[in-house]
C-alpha cells in the first residue's frame, strides 16, 4: 500500500502540479520537475534522522524497533495524502487563481519522511530477521512491494471507483491509515509473543 502511494509522485501528483501556479521566486518551472524535492527531502532528512533526531529519542529513553518506525511512517504516508487531499479542494473551488506549486511541499515533506522510516527500517526487519538461506529470498519478496504498488495503482485507475481527484487521495489516505493500524496489530502481537518465548526460556532454566 505504501508504494502505490509513493508512485503517485510520477502521476497524479505531477498532474496536480501542472494545476498550480509554477512560478517560484520568478522562475518557472515545469510541473513534474518539482517532483525533484523528493530526493532532495530525503537526502536531508536521513542524516538528519540518524545524527539528530533518533540519538535524541534514545537519550529521552525512547527506543523504536524496526516495525514502530513503520508504523510511524505509515501514518505520516497516510498523512501526506490528506494533505494532497484537501489542496486538490483548494485547487478546484479556486478556479479563477491558480495556488503556487509550493502547497505540494508538506505533501512532499511527509511522504519522503515516511520513505526514510519505512524502507530502510523494513529492509533491515525482513533481511535481519530471516535465516541465512533465506535472506537473499526475503529481500527480493521486500523489493516486488514497489512492483505491487505501482499495480494496484494502475488497476483501481481504472476501475474509475472515483468521483474526484480528491476523493482518490482521500481513499489512498484512508487505505494507507488501515494498513498502520495493521501493522501496529500485527507488530504488537509479535512483541507478546517474543516475550512469552523469552519467558518460556527462563522457566526451563
């Protein structure tokens, strides 16, 4: 679910894009050049991340696993869709002025924030946590995600299940806010079971 919202930077955020006033600081850009601040987001946010933020938590004795930062950057994917959301609202009621480009940053902002707790972390979760024989396999099944997403994508494309542009990203948000919940299930059942493995362990000793 998370990659069929990540795709839609090359599609129906580009063509949101292409709505708005693309003038920045005098200079006009094409629509889908400002997909580059993606990239961009996400090579700041990483050091970011890494140098500032997480030994912060970790000094607050605040210690996220693997799967607590995808959840996190499950909410915050989910969260960039309500904003792309409402601004595609703006977009249309304003039909007289065209908004600047530059509405799409938070959208932008909390999508590649969700990339860096979700990818990373979860590459991490599926090749730490699988045998030796079968890491290369893990992996791989990580990596067909972004091939499934860009297919679900394309099949409720054209489905036609929408009305609106903003009633698509509002689904997207919502599909994406029951997969956190999901994952935070599942997440918190696999803690309650590593846990009673671990006691299990000290009884027999």
């Amino acid at each position: 679910v998370f990659y069929a919202l990540l795709a839609q930077q090359d599609s129906t955020w580009t063509f949101q894009a292409t709505l708005t006033d693309t003038t920045i600081l005098g200079v006009k850009i094409e629509a889908d050049q400002f997909k580059a601040l993606g990239p961009i987001l996400l090579l700041l946010l990483i050091p970011l991340w890494q140098k500032i933020v997480y030994p912060c938590l970790q000094r607050c004795d605040i210690h996220l696993t693997s799967l607590e930062c995808v959840f996190i950057g499950a909410l915050f994917a989910s969260l960039s869709f309500v904003c792309s959301g409402f601004l595609q609202i703006f977009i249309v009621s304003d039909l007289t002025v065209r908004r600047s480009i530059l509405w799409q940053f938070p959208q932008f902002l909390f999508i590649m924030i969700a990339e860096m707790l979700i990818s990373v972390p979860a590459l991490k979760y599926a090749y730490t946590n699988a045998p030796m024989s079968m890491r290369c396999v893990l992996t791989a099944i990580f990596f067909i995600n972004n091939a499934l997403g860009n297919l679900l994508v394309v099949v409720l494309t054209q489905l036609r299940f929408f009305n609106s542009t903003s009633m698509q990203f509002f689904f997207y948000a919502s599909l994406m806010l029951m997969a956190a919940i999901l994952i935070k299930i599942l997440s918190d059942r696999n803690h309650v079971e590593s846990d009673d493995e671990v006691s299990d362990v000290q009884d027999v000793e």
